[in-house]
C-alpha cells in the first residue's frame, strides 16, 4: 500500500481549520435566524420596489412666499377658484423666484397653515422610520425574551409576562401621574423604572416561590398569575382614577427621557434591548449562575447531586424575567406616554415565540439570549409584512401559533436526528 503523492495531500491543519470555520459560520442557531432576517427583509424591500407607496412631506412656505394654480390652459389663478382636479400645475413664487409643481407631485395646499403637502414614491418598508419603527416594536418583546430564556432554559415557562407587563405599566403610570407632568428627570427617571421593575420583580418572584414552594408546575402557577394580575391591572386602574387609561405623564420620564429624539428618530428602547441582551448572554455564558441554570435545564436531578441549590436559582429566574417584564412596561409608558389596562394582552405568545424561534428547547438545557433577540425582530418583520401587504391583523396570532409549532417540531426533529448520528 502506497503513499498519495505529496501534492494530492493537503495538510491536517488546513482541513481542520476549513471545517472549524464553516461549522462556526453555519453550525450557531443565530446564524440561521440572521439569514431568515437578510430573506425576510430582501422580501419585502423587492416588494417594495415593484409595489412603492405614495408618502406625503409637508413643506412649510414663508410669508412672502405666494402659490398660484395653474388649469390646462396655462391660465393661472388664486387658491379656491379651481377644484382639485382641474389643477395642472402649482406655482410657487417666493422673492422673484418660481418654482412649478405638476399636479401629480403635490397632494394638496392648506392655505391655513401656508403649507404645501409634496408626493413622493416610497419603499413602504426600506426606509429609516420603517426600519426603526421595527427594531423598536422588537425590543420590548426582547426584553421579555432574554428573561424568558432563562425560564426556558430551566425547563419552565411563563405565561404571565403579559399580564405583568400591564399591572407594571398601569402601577408605573400611576406613579408618574401624580408626580405632575412637570416634574424633574432626577425624580421621574429613578421612580418610573424603579416601580415598574420593582413591582415586576416582585411578581416574579411569587411565581418563583409558589413554583418551588408548592411543587407545582410553573404553566399552572403562571396561568393563575395571568389571570389574577390581569384582573388587578383593570380594577387598579379603575378604583383609583376610573378609567382605563392613564396619562398626562413626567415630560421628563417620556419625552425627556424614554422618547429623547436623535438625528430624527428615537433609539432608546431599542439601546435598552441591546444593553439586556448583552448583560443576558454575560450571565448565561460567563457566570456561575448561568452554568447552573444549563445545568439544572439539562438534567435538574443530577444539579441537585451536585449541590446546586435547584430551588433557589428558579426563583431567581423568574425574578429577573418579572422584572425585566417591567422594565419594558417602563418603556412602553415613556415611549407612549400612558399606559392602557389592556397593555401587554397576548404578549406572552410573542416572547414565547420569540424564545423558541430563537432556539430554546422547551424541553430545557437549551437557549441563547442573541437568538431570543433576533426571534423577537423576526416576529416583528413577520408583523411589519402583514402591515404592508394589507393582511388582516387578527392572521397575526395564527401566524404566532403556527411559527411556534413549526419552532418546536423542527428541534425535536434536529434532537432525534443529532440522537440517530451519534
């Protein structure tokens, strides 16, 4: 038996490294949700392309600026004397310059405000708001993600999040109304977060507690936790100001602060997500506490051989998703300066789906906080889509629930089949 030549042989190392670097690129569940992401938005931004939308941009005139209206004929005339209709060209004259719109570029002048209102073709989904207004939307489910994957990873699950990002939002209006609007971001930054997260925690540590306390599973204590917190959100609101949305919030805590505009958009809620999720992937990845829950997730009666205290991590779990439940809340009030008792109604369904698109087993051992990050920001595309193709809103939650099947029986179909090969 002879050797291959030494040309047709390729060194060990040059093999191993080749492989290493293709199996880091495309072995990671993040991997494939970046290109589920790069699919959906090339999707969209085509169908943009082929299918643009006409966007209004007003654009204010100066007092010495006169507009005139020209019909078929080139016979110019004084605002009111043509209909709409019978207008060929606008003619707009300011200090001895004229500039002439075609009718089809202008939607309309309002003579009140001296405002003329230009018409121009949009990509309905690749532009700076749009985009923004994405990212934006995805980051208060990601928040409730990241939390949510750690309860995932324990095998567990939270159905209440939604409930206790209300009671949170409601208990977090309440405060900052009494402040008055008027009050100083020194008081309104540290009191709106601090109640909403505070009141989340507490919410999730009773879930915690009654879990490990009573033995019981966590999708009945949570159950029970939904609808009690939900109850409580509408009757809280109701008992102290008799009604069931609450505003006139700090200008400092929403405008000041959670809706605090940079270069034309407002990036705060989506800063708040990235630092989570950063703080999220430090803890689950590069701490005790974090090998303790993978390892309570992947077999929780070997953890407790091992003196994990298995108890006393679940109960931390589902406290810091309580709370980061509220600290979203807190960004939903600032962002939209009220908070509403139906706030949060059937969020649990989008930060579950979010969670298990985002590779967590619910059979527990598994998760990543980034791939909870990028399922939230599918869910979110997948929304904005429908938006934009005029698609019923209420197909939304048959699209959760389907996307949340299809998550689970694609991993258990990727279990048995890493079970088969090895």
């Amino acid at each position: 038996m002879t050797d291959q030549p030494a040309l047709a042989r390729k060194p060990a190392h040059q093999t191993s490294r080749r492989g290493t670097v293709f199996t880091r690129l495309f072995a990671h569940q993040e991997s494939g949700l970046v290109l589920v992401i790069l699919l959906l938005m090339a999707a969209m931004t085509i169908y943009g392309v082929i299918f643009p939308v006409k966007a209004k941009t007003p654009m204010a005139l100066s007092e010495t600026t006169t507009v005139r209206f020209l019909d078929a004929d080139g016979i110019e005339h004084g605002n009111g004397v043509l209909g709409r209709n019978e207008i060929l060209v606008f003619r707009v004259t300011t200090d001895g310059q004229t500039i002439e719109y075609p009718s089809a570029s202008i939607d309309r002048y309002d003579s009140q405000t001296h405002t003329l209102y230009t018409l121009s073709s949009k990509n309905p989904f690749l532009n700076k708001d749009n985009l923004v207004l994405v990212v934006k939307n995805a980051s208060f489910f990601a928040i409730m993600a990241v939390g949510m994957t750690g309860v995932i990873i324990l095998a567990g699950i939270d159905l209440s999040v939604g409930s206790i990002y209300g009671f949170c939002a409601i208990l977090g209006a309440m405060a900052l109304n009494t402040l008055g609007t008027e009050a100083s971001w020194m008081l309104s930054i540290p009191i709106g977060l601090g109640v909403c997260v505070l009141a989340g925690a507490l919410c999730g540590f009773a879930n915690g507690a009654m879990t490990v306390g009573f033995g019981v599973h966590p999708f009945v204590i949570t159950l029970g936790m939904m609808a009690t917190l939900r109850g409580l959100t509408v009757y809280t609101s109701q008992a102290v100001f008799d009604k069931q949305s609450i505003g006139n919030l700090s200008s400092s805590f929403t405008t000041g602060f959670v809706k605090r505009e940079f270069f034309g958009v407002y990036p705060v809620p989506i800063i708040f997500m990235i630092l989570v999720a950063i703080a999220g992937w430090f803890v689950l990845t590069r701490t005790v506490f974090g090998r303790r829950i993978l390892a309570i997730g992947g077999n929780e009666t070997a953890a407790k051989y091992a003196g994990i205290p298995v108890g006393r991590v679940k109960i931390l779990v589902y406290t810091i998703t309580g709370a980061l439940a509220g600290l979203s809340a807190a960004l939903y009030i600032g962002y939209l300066g009220s908070a509403e008792t139906n706030a949060g109604n059937a969020y649990e369904l989008q930060v579950i789906a979010a969670t298990v698109i985002g590779g967590a087993s619910l059979m527990g051992g598994r998760g990543t906080v980034f791939g909870a990050v990028l399922g939230a920001i599918i869910i979110q595309l997948i929304n904005n889509a429908m938006v934009n193709l005029g698609v019923d809103p209420s197909v939304n939650q048959i699209v959760m629930g389907a996307a949340i099947i299809l998550a689970v029986v694609i991993d258990q179909s990727k279990q048995r089949l890493a079970t088969r090969r090895g």
